[in-house]
C-alpha cells in the first residue's frame, strides 16, 4: 500500500503596502508571489522558496497560516 503525502500547510498572503518607491526586484518579488494590488490575498504553500520570497518583502505583506 502507498503512503498518501501529506499536504503541504497553505499561507494566506495579502498585499497591505504600495510598491511605490521599492525596488524592482521586490516588485517582481511580489509579482511572483501572485499579488497585483493592494489588499489582493493569495494562498502558496509553505514552502522554503515562498518563505525565501516573504523573507525579501515582509515590509509589503502580511503572512497568516491556513488550517
């Protein structure tokens, strides 16, 4: 019998601050993450890639785990 993988834990990331005034690599940053404006919420799994990505930007975003 295969073992079932188990689900990465998601993350619910909302854009709250402008991208005015920051630099392009945080503004591809976000991009990449799948925000397009303010206050727009995406859900990434928790991974070390996303956590690298929100590590760049903490300033921009808010990060909530999702049950």
């Amino acid at each position: 019998m295969a073992k079932k993988k188990a689900q990465p834990k998601m993350l619910r990331i909302k854009l709250v601050r402008s991208l005015i005034g920051n630099t392009q690599s945080q503004r591809a940053t976000v991009w990449s993450l799948g925000l397009k404006r303010i206050n727009n919420e995406v859900e990434q799994p928790d991974t070390p890639v996303v956590r690298g990505m929100l590590a760049k930007v903490d300033h921009l975003v808010t990060v909530t785990e999702v049950e």
